[in-house]
C-alpha cells in the first residue's frame, strides 16, 4: 500500500484522537486525498467509511492512542472501509453496466416530462466510443457518428453546453464529464 496513504490514515487516527470528532477527521483527510488523487471525485474514502460507520463510530479512540496494536486495529478497520469501497466502484464501473447506465440516462434526458434539455442525436455513440477509450480526438467524432464534419462539431459544440463533455482547451481532446445531476441518475444507492 502506498507510504502517503498509509501516513495519511495516521494522521486520521490522531485527529480522531486529539479532537475526538469523526466528521473533522473525515473531512481532513477527504481534502488532503483530494489534493494527492487527480480522480478523487467519484470515488472518495467518505462513503468507505460510512458504509462501516457503526463500526468505526464504537471504537475507542482515547484508549487506541495508548498501543501500537489498537493503531494496528484501527488501520485494518479503516483499510477494510477502503477494501469495501474498492469493491463497490469495480461493480459500478463495470463497462457494461456503466454503458447501459449511460444510455438510460440519455434516454431519460428525452422525455417529456424530463426538467434537462435532451441530449442530442449520435451521443450514444460518442458515449460508447468515450467508454472504451477515455478520451477521442474532435476529429475521429465524424467517423463515429458517419456524419459530416460541420455535424460532429456541432454536436461536440451541444456536448459540452450540456457539460455532458468536458476538454481542456477549445480544439482539446473530448471526454465524457461527470456532474452530480449524471452521477445521481445513474449511481442512486452510490451518493448519499
């Protein structure tokens, strides 16, 4: 396990410990792992944590600080939230479950009755294409969706008005962008 992560936990623990207040210790080290994982959005040792909230909510913090082997405790407690947690992004990024999630949260844009503006027509297969690969070029967008290039560059265009795409500069690589409304359709039982 990597040295930072584990050096973090420790400070958690002491945190826990001096303060005797979960949330501020759960706060601080969320914002510090924030800073040291470029991906740190989606997936956040919070809900680890809360997932095993009983548990870490009755073990007994004034008496750990007293041995090594109640901070060994704690950390196999805490690492097993982290386990937990692991577990749970494998099953919800699986890509066959993400991509059918994907295309009902298009289809939900669609409806009628839907408070979002629909997403455009060929996203679906930008989606697919943006799952299995990451990131395209702007370009490559025309041979996906088989239309001309005026039309791919206007559906990139409506993409990223939607901040259903994201890029890092106006002629950057395109790739999908997830924003809490997207996160919460498709990941209900995942944000909390």
């Amino acid at each position: 396990m990597n040295l930072k992560f584990i050096e973090l936990l420790y400070i958690h623990f002491y945190i826990l410990c001096i303060y005797k207040s979960q949330k501020m210790a759960i706060v601080f080290l969320d914002s510090v792992l924030y800073q040291l994982m470029p991906n740190y959005g989606l997936w956040n040792f919070t809900k680890g944590v809360y997932n095993n909230f009983e548990k870490y909510q009755q073990y007994n913090y004034e008496s750990a600080i007293e041995s090594w082997q109640n901070v060994e405790e704690f950390m196999e407690l805490v690492c097993q939230s982290a386990l937990m947690q692991i577990n749970d992004m494998k099953e919800y990024l699986n890509i066959t479950r993400l991509n059918q999630s994907f295309l009902h949260y298009i289809q939900y844009t669609r409806l009628d009755d839907t408070p979002m503006k629909p997403l455009p027509p060929h996203t679906e297969a930008i989606t697919k294409e943006l799952l299995l690969r990451g990131e395209i070029k702007r370009g490559e967008v025309r041979q996906i969706i088989h239309r001309e290039q005026r039309t791919a560059t206007q559906l990139i265009r409506d993409l990223i008005d939607l901040k259903y795409l994201k890029s890092d500069s106006p002629k950057g690589a395109i790739r999908l962008n997830f924003t809490m409304e997207m996160v919460h359709f498709m990941f209900p039982n995942f944000v909390k």
